[in-house]
C-alpha cells in the first residue's frame, strides 16, 4: 500500500540540516525547481541528517520517506519516530484535544498556553459547560490513564525571550498555532477588543515566525481609553503608575452591578504616544485626566436618592452634576492567628491571635521604634511611645500586656517627658519588626493588606490612635486624618481604609514635610454641583490602558485621589460574485482579463474578504507567513479552517479529567454546538435573519485526522502552501433543522427556533464554492463522522445532570448581544416557531456512553 507521503524525500523532512551548503536566494522554490537553477547539469544541494550525522553529507532527494527507517508506517501514513510537536495554544477546545490525539499515535508533544481563553470566557459571564480541570491535573490524568507525557509551559508567546528559550529546548519538528483569540464577536466589542485581538494574534504570530527563522527553521509551522502619565492603578501589591505595570500584576476591577473588589491580572496593557484633548475632572476629592474617547463610572443623583451607576462617555458627562461612588466591598482572608516567625534553629514560631496582633502592629508602625545595643548583640528592644494624656493610653497598655505575656516577656512602662515609653525586651520579636523599615521607609505588608475588613478596621484605628486624629470631633461623622513621613506607608493607610469602606486621599504638606491620608466617611464625590471642576486641557506624551475584560472597570487615582473608572474561513469571507474559494492561491489556469488583455494568476493569493477584525488578524497573518516562508525559507501550512463541532475523540473520552472545554456563550460558542446547548436548555435556537449564511464544517474527530496527515507530510523548505480543512457544507437553517430532528426523534424534545435581526454585516442568502481538494486527494483524507453523528453524540454528553445545569446557569449568555455596528441594543425578534421533525433520526452511536 503506498501512504500519501510515501514519496517525500528528506527535503521535508524537519530533521534535515542544511549546514550552510544551500543557497537560500533560492528560496521559495520547489527542489525540481531548484535542482534545475544550474541548468542541464542541475545544482546538487547537500545536507546532513540531525538524527543520523554518521552518514556525512547527502543529496536529500535520495531517500524517501518509505526507506528511511525513521519514519515508520502508521494508518494515517509515514510518521516520524518520536516526532516533536509543540501546540501554542495547547489548553483551548482544539490544542487540548490535539495534544491527547497526538500523544496517544506515539508524537513527543510540548505545549505553551497563558490561559487567556479561560479568561476570555469569564469576561462574558459564561462558563465552558463541559467542566475542564486546571492544566497540572490534566497533565497528570493525561499520565495516569493515557500514559501521555506532555511538555507544558505556562507563558504568553509575546512573551519572545521566553518561547524562544522553550523552543530551543525542545526544539520542536512541527509546529502548531492555536494560541490566538478565535472569536469574531469579541474582535467587535469595541475599539479595546478589537485592537487587543489584532495585537495579539498579529504580533503573535509574528514573533513565532522570528523565533522559528533564528532556532528551528526546519521545522513546519501549522496555523490556524486611556490614562495620562500622572495616573496610578491599584494592584495587589499597591499603588502603580501605569508604566510601572508589570505582566503578571493583579488590578483592582468591579463591575457595574456588584461592589465587591477583585484583583485580576489584565488581558492586556496598552501604551501609546498622544497628542491632542484631555478630559479632566477635578476637585478636592476626585481627580483623573483622560482621553475623549473614554468611559466614566459615575451616577446621577435626584432628590437625594442616587441613581443606577452606569459608564458613560466623555460627553455624556462633560459640564453635568455627576456622583462618583469610590467605595467597594472587601472580602479579604480571615486568619484567626498570626505565627510570629523564629529567629533560629532554638527558637519556635509563636502563635499570636490576629486581632491582637493588627492593633499592636497599628501602634508599633505608627509610634515604634527597635533598639539594639552594641554592647548586646542579643539585646533587642521594640519601644512604642504614647503621649501620657492620650485617651487610647489604657487600651495601648492593655494590647502591650497580652502581648508581652504570649511572648513571655516583661512590659517595661517609663516616663519619658509628657509621654510613657513602653518597652519589650524580644529578639524575635524585633527581629520580626526590623523588615517593615524605619521612619520614612515603614510600610505595612502584602499579606496583611490582604485581611478581611473586620481585622483591617482594627489595623486602621490602631494606626489613627498612633499617628492620628479624628477631624471635628464634635460632630458625629466618622472623619479621620493620619501623618507620616513614609509614602509608601501613606498609601497603604489609603488602601486599607478603602476596603473598610471609607473615602480616602493621600496629599503631601510641604510645611510638615510628610504625607496627609484624609479619611471620609462617606465614600461618595459630588462633581460640578456648586461650579464646573471639569474641562478639557492640550496634552503631548504618553497615555495608557489595561484590558481586564467585564465592564472594564478600574480603580485608578491621580495625586493621591482615586477614582472608578472605566477604559478605553473567514479570511475568505462569502464573495457576492460567486467567485470560487480557492485553497489559498489561484490554480494555474486562472487568468484575469480586462481591457482587452490577459494576465495568468495563477500561484498568486487569493483576495480576501475578512468579516471582522478578528479574521482581519488572520488575514495578516497570512501575508506575514507567505513572507516568512519566501524570505528564511521556512515551511508552513495555512489552514483555512471550516466551523469545527462536536466533543469526542477516544482520548478526552478516556476520563473526565482529560475532557476539552465546549462554550456555547455568543463570543466562543460556534454555531452547531451552540444549537446543541440551546436545545439542552429548552431555549430557542437562534438564527441571524434568514439563515441562509452558508458556511464550511467539520467535525472535532476528522479535524485531529486533518492536523495530524499534516503533520507527517511537512512542506518543502520554502513552501507555503493552503488548505481548506472542511468536510460539508451547509446553510445555517439546515443545521438548525438538523439539530431539531435528532433533539425530538432521539432524546423526546422538541425544539424551537428564533430568527433575530442580523447582528453582522453579511448577505443572508450569497453564493458559495469551497474547493477543498488537497486534503483528499494530496493527504487521502476520509471523513469519518457524519454531522448527525456527532449531534447525537453531543446531545448525550450535554443532557448529562451536571453539564445540562451548567448549560442552565449561562444560558442567558448564549443568544447574541454583540452587533458589528458598535449599537447596544437587543437583537429584535422577526420569527419565532417550533420545528415538528419530518423524518425519523436514524443515529448509530459510535462511542461508548460517556
């Protein structure tokens, strides 16, 4: 039996080294191509091989695949023994399921993935309804029940030093790329969607292919508002300017509808030079500069009763009575005990009660200071002075009791001039202290920022008590005021006042040459009320924004004043000619004529037609490959990829653990799984007007046998070449149709369907050819699994009790609300009627119940 890549030679095969003995101005060119640039004698072009180096150098084109005897036979052709394949993208729906897939066949596989899919999804709301476990049990499930080793890294590929230090590794012979944004809806969000997906997808790319010419040219490559410079955001770890912000820091988000503060590591980070108007707001408490473009969080209030908040634009606000709500709620951790740490191999950690330990923490940071004597090096004091007429002075006391009796020391009490000195005598205890610095450099730690608000409070009063005042104490409002000389210490007190839910701001005094935190009651900032505090000023330099998804909401702050506020086959597309999709460049007898005259096109590219800025990235990335591949001489197949549907393969099947998410939200759900999921749900499915959009399909099963002869069957060096990966073709109703005939006939369902008004732009009713030859006749490519199959399949696995209540918890977030337009409205609906099914399903399931 002769396999499809019986008759390539070691010229594509990955383990080739060319050893400088080729001249790559050649490059681009076929090796009949390039054995014939001598002329009738020909040019020979030696090599060597990476796996076999004994041999010495060899015309490439002598052996093939089917002598070598590293490549062995397998079902699906020639394999290389142990071939190394790295998937870029390897935690998503198709790089999980490949690397299992290729596993399983005997493929030494890597993977690098930064989770963002995950992240991607959750910033709808949405969750994938099939459960999926972090990747380090996958990977040990993968061990146990499959006997899969798999390579993985956590990283993001722009990231370059980091995946150019991975790639030399593991030097892969194969690459594939999935580790880009797949949605077209996301890409149509907004402006930051948009240019975060073409961003990373793009220059994503682009970096590969950088790291692919300098470390592994041989192997192939398989594709698939803001801030001024004055503004700081909130993080885990503090305060930050914008510059200063690093890849992994966590940012103070919120959402529209809920309170409650998290830290969340931003999608992305954006900077870039602007000239031109600047939104301002400023008065004594708030106060931010932003672009016009912008979104503020504000609320409106009327008859003392405060409005929903809402994020509006800059000149929806611009001049108006507006509230600004800087407060949130804090859940932090409740410790019970603090271990205070030991000093040496004699000593103990001592555990302390939590309370106690943040009062007396509060005092010390405020009023304490360490000594110890050069006479003594073991003799260590922590010494906290209070004024002899404090109010706080017995509370003080009492706090230093306790804790000198848990640390089973003494309590020394003097008088030093109108003040007594506490004194305890404790090398652990000092020891302990000394790392929270001295005078202008004290400042309160990560992890006790990080404690719920009834531990924090009493931190905070603490501090006050020390180094504070209560400001017009003969009133009854909670307003406090708290000196230092440490900035970093001041924007903690901020901090932490902020999670216990007062309003604060942090203002330096030049005549006290040290740092005012202001702390309110309430907090709650009236703008513009009495006179305009808002404008507009020029500005020249730099500006900033994250991505952190949701309502893209921030807690930001400008000197000292914080703030919410929010931030700033496809390629193909469906040609209303009719023109044919050509598998990525014109056949050689395509010719263009006009005016009279004619010109071949054939071996160019085809147009493209993209249908969002999502496929606009694709589209780009395209042309950086065919270059890529002209210029270094490196080989690459470009998949043009239809609609990919369904959930099995042997291997996700083998354990739940080992199971590849399934969205079915608007941004990430694919048209046939979403159908699925709606109709688990009870839910309508929903179509874009007429649903006639005809499109390209494949199942997930004959997707993975599609990657794999590709794999094994690598391009020439210097090769770009395109295939169409599909296995049917079919109108968007007549899935809808399908998907309802094997709801009702199989599983006593029936459903129905809703036609919407068209959220895209796009032709309900167009023409469409697809050629996709290649796979068949060029790789002996079969589809295995036919469309009503895989929708059985799919429905069992969905109405299972746990998936189906996931379904039921999102189902909300399915139907579309993202319209190409940028419009935020409801979709209106033209149609809604339930499908009686006009024949009778006739599935065989092909899996084992699952």
């Amino acid at each position: 039996m002769k396999y499809h890549n019986s008759e390539k030679t070691c010229w594509n095969c990955p383990c080739i080294d060319f050893k400088g003995s080729v001249d790559f101005r050649a490059c681009g060119q076929s090796m009949k191509e390039f054995l014939s640039i001598g002329g009738e004698e020909g040019m020979q072009a030696m090599v060597e091989c990476k796996r076999h180096p004994q041999i010495g150098m060899f015309d490439p084109a002598s052996i093939t695949f089917e002598d070598c005897p590293e490549w062995e036979e397998k079902d699906f052709g020639y394999a290389l023994k142990n071939m190394k394949v790295m998937i870029l993208g390897i935690d998503g729906y198709l790089g999980w399921t490949l690397g299992l897939w290729l596993g399983s066949l005997g493929f030494n596989v890597s993977g690098v993935d930064n989770y963002y899919r995950r992240d991607w999804v959750m910033e709808k709301g949405s969750h994938t309804v099939v459960p999926i476990f972090r990747m380090t049990e996958r990977l040990h499930a993968a061990k146990e029940v499959l006997d899969i080793d798999i390579n993985f890294r956590k990283m993001n590929i722009l990231d370059r030093p980091r995946l150019r230090e991975f790639i030399d590794e593991v030097k892969p012979e194969a690459i594939v790329h999935y580790a880009e944004c797949p949605s077209a809806p996301y890409s149509m969000v907004d402006a930051e969607h948009a240019i975060f997906v073409q961003h990373n997808n793009v220059i994503g790319t682009l970096g590969v292919l950088f790291t692919m010419r300098d470390l592994t040219p041989e192997a192939s490559l398989i594709k698939l508002g803001c801030y001024d410079d004055k503004t700081e955001i909130l993080t885990e770890d503090g305060w930050k300017l914008f510059k200063d912000l690093e890849e992994n820091d966590k940012v103070a988000t919120r959402s529209k509808d809920n309170r409650k503060l998290v830290f969340k590591k931003p999608n992305s980070i954006h900077e870039y030079d602007y000239q031109g108007k600047m939104y301002y707001q400023k008065n004594g408490r708030v106060d931010f500069c932003v672009t016009e473009n912008h979104r503020i969080f504000t609320q409106k209030r009327s008859n003392r009763a405060y409005k929903e908040l809402r994020l509006e634009s800059v000149k929806e606000v611009e001049g108006q009575q507006r509230v600004y709500d800087i407060g949130f709620e804090w859940e932090g951790k409740n410790e019970e005990y603090f271990f205070l740490p030991a000093t040496d191999s004699e000593s103990a950690d001592i555990e302390i009660p939590m309370d106690l330990w943040v009062k007396f923490f509060g005092w010390y940071i405020s009023e304490g200071s360490i000594r110890q004597r050069n006479d003594r090096p073991n003799n260590y004091r922590v010494t906290i002075k209070q004024n002899v007429n404090a109010e706080c002075i017995d509370e003080l006391e009492e706090v230093l009791l306790s804790l000198a009796d848990i640390l089973g020391r003494e309590l020394r009490k003097r008088k030093d001039g109108n003040c007594y000195a506490f004194t305890i005598g404790c090398k652990q205890l000092a020891t302990c202290l000394g790392k929270f610095g001295k005078a202008a450099e004290k400042y309160i730690p990560k992890e006790v920022k990080e404690l719920d608000k009834d531990l924090l409070r009493s931190l905070l009063f603490s501090l006050i008590a020390g180094d504070g005042w209560k400001h017009t104490p003969e009133n009854n409002r909670e307003n406090y005021r708290y000196f230092t000389i440490s900035k970093q210490l001041a924007d903690d007190v901020q901090e932490i006042a902020l999670k216990c839910g007062y309003g604060a701001i942090v203002s330096y005094s030049e005549s006290k040459e040290g740092y005012c935190v202001y702390i309110c009651q309430t907090p709650r900032v009236h703008v513009n009320h009495d006179k305009l505090t808002d404008g507009y000023i020029d500005y020249d330099g730099k500006v900033w924004c994250v991505n952190v998804g949701g309502d893209g909401i921030v807690l930001v702050r400008r000197n000292g004043k914080p703030v919410w506020s929010g931030n700033t086959m496809g390629e193909y597309g469906s040609p209303l000619t009719g023109r044919p999709l050509f598998e990525g460049m014109f056949p050689a007898d395509a010719v263009l004529q006009w005016d009279n005259r004619e010109w071949s096109l054939g071996g160019e590219l085809t147009p493209r037609d993209p249908v969002s800025f999502y496929h606009c990235s694709k589209v780009q990335d395209t042309f950086n490959i065919y270059e890529a591949c002209k210029y270094w001489w490196l080989r690459s197949y470009d998949v043009m990829q239809g609609v990919i549907y369904g959930v099995h393969t042997d291997q996700i099947a083998a354990d739940p653990r080992l199971r590849a998410r399934f969205d079915v939200d608007e941004w990430f759900g694919t048209v046939i799984n979403r159908f699925v999921a709606q109709a688990v749900a009870g839910i309508p499915l929903t179509i874009y007007g007429s649903g006639g959009q005809t499109r390209g399909f494949i199942a997930l099963r004959d997707a993975m046998q599609c990657m794999t002869r590709l794999i094994v069957s690598p391009p020439e060096p210097g090769q770009y070449d395109v295939v169409n990966q599909i296995s049917g073709v079919y109108r968007i109703e007549d899935l809808a149709y399908t998907v309802a005939d094997i709801a009702a006939n199989e599983f006593n369902q029936l459903v129905t369907i809703q036609r919407l008004e068209n959220p895209r732009v796009e032709a309900d009713e167009h023409p469409y050819e697809v050629i996709y030859e290649k796979l068949p006749n060029s790789f002996d490519f079969e589809p295995k699994v036919s469309l009503e199959e895989e929708v059985y399949e799919m429905f069992k696995l969905l109405m299972q009790p746990e998936v189906r209540q996931r379904i039921e918890e999102k189902k909300h977030v399915i139907a579309p609300k993202t319209r190409w337009s940028g419009l935020k409205q409801e979709m209106e609906v033209l149609e809604t009627y339930t499908v009686m099914p006009k024949r009778k399903s006739k599935v065989v399931s092909f899996a084992a119940d699952t």
